[in-house]
C-alpha cells in the first residue's frame, strides 16, 4: 500500500476550515477530504461528547449508517474519549467491548478531538482490513487532528 501523504491530507483540510465557524460544516469537509484520501477504509466521521446526555453522539461522517451514541468507556470510540488517548486497534474483534455497527469492520483506529483546550470528542476510522492502521497512520492522524483542533478554535 502506497504511503499516505498526511502533510498534504493536512493542509487541505486546514485550508477549508480556517475562518470557518461552523462546527457541522467543517466536520463534515473533514471527514470527506479523509474518505477520499484514505485507501482501504469503509467509514470516517465523528463523536461528539453531549454534556446534557453525558454521550459521544454521531457527527458528521462517510459510509454506511452508524451507531447514534456512545457511552464513554464503551468501545473504541468510548474508550478513546473516556482515557483522551489513541485508540490503534489492528483487530476489533480482539477488542473486548468492541461495538459493532458495521460487521464488515476489522481494524479502526480513534483519536481524541481536542478543541480550546476540551475534548469535544474523537474522530473514527474504520477498515474492512485487519491491522490496516500502522505507526505512520498514527502520526499522520494526529498531526491532522492536532492542526484541525487549532482551526477549530473559532468555533
């Protein structure tokens, strides 16, 4: 598989969500510009933490319909949220908790959203291949979340 370019994938989406205050519009964008720069995955989006519900609740996102809301703590994208850490996991059926919302899932990996210095919630990536998410992934994904969370900041 050829190597991502998330210095490109990142400035991109920096790019589309500078002076852009909308939170919906620019999650959106986002995880449009990673469906179509990411090889080998079947979903990309957001959780967003709803203080009234105390839950991760769908965001805007790319792929087959998903589950609504996330307890913090609950599967990957709870467990992201809930211990503000990454979340590469190269098998989720391996995952104890592991929520499925699309069976065809295999691997996914999860990174926290920090936005003026709170977790808002995290972003969410799937892959029908088993560990599709490797070290560089990571890194990439973080910078770009990083870079986004700065943008996001005049929201």
């Amino acid at each position: 598989m050829e190597r991502t370019d998330y210095s490109s994938i990142t400035a991109q989406a920096v790019a589309l969500t500078e002076g852009e205050t909308n939170l919906v519009a620019n999650l959106s964008n986002l995880s449009a510009i990673l469906d179509m720069a990411l090889a080998d995955i079947n979903w990309v989006g957001f959780y967003l933490f709803e203080e009234s519900s105390e839950q991760l609740v769908l965001g805007p996102f790319q792929g087959k319909p998903a589950c609504v809301r996330i307890e913090p703590g609950k599967g990957v994208c709870g467990t992201a949220y809930a211990t503000q850490s990454i979340q590469r996991i190269a098998d989720v059926h391996q995952f104890e908790g592991h929520i499925a919302c699309d069976a065809a899932s295999n691997s996914e990996i999860v990174l926290p959203l920090w936005v003026n210095g709170e977790c808002i919630g995290v972003l969410d990536i799937d892959s029908p291949n088993y560990n599709r998410f490797t070290e560089d992934d990571e890194q990439g994904l973080q910078h770009f979340i990083t870079r986004v969370g700065e943008t996001l900041s005049n929201i």
